[in-house]
C-alpha cells in the first residue's frame, strides 16, 4: 500500500515538474495555475527545511563515544 501511495505522489511530483516547463513556454491557464502552485509548494518546503535546519543547529551536541 505504501508504494502506490509513493508512486503516486512521484506522479505528482513529475507533473507538477511537467506543468512548470510547459507553463514557461506558453501553456494553457490550467497549466500555468498547476506550475504556480507546484512552485508555491516547493518554495513553503524550502522555508519549511530552512526553520527546521536553524531550530536544530544549535541544539545539537557532539560526543567522543
């Protein structure tokens, strides 16, 4: 069950990438409205990635074991 679910969000993910390279070079509005919200998410993931790395650098500890 867990790797339909994996292939589909890959489905997801590549249509999304589809949508973006079609929306720059003209596409339809459902295209162009696909590839905003394709770029909108990939740019919440980053901030999101980017808090989560800053919260987590200071507190880590290192030790000699």
């Amino acid at each position: 069950m867990e790797i339909l679910v994996l292939i589909g969000l890959l489905v997801f993910v590549i249509g999304g990438c589809v949508c973006v390279v079609w929306a720059s070079r003209g596409g339809p509005r459902w295209v162009r409205v696909v590839a905003a919200v394709t770029l909108g998410l990939g740019e919440a993931l980053r901030a999101m990635d980017r808090r989560s790395r800053r919260s987590s650098s200071g507190s880590q500890s290192y030790s000699d074991d």
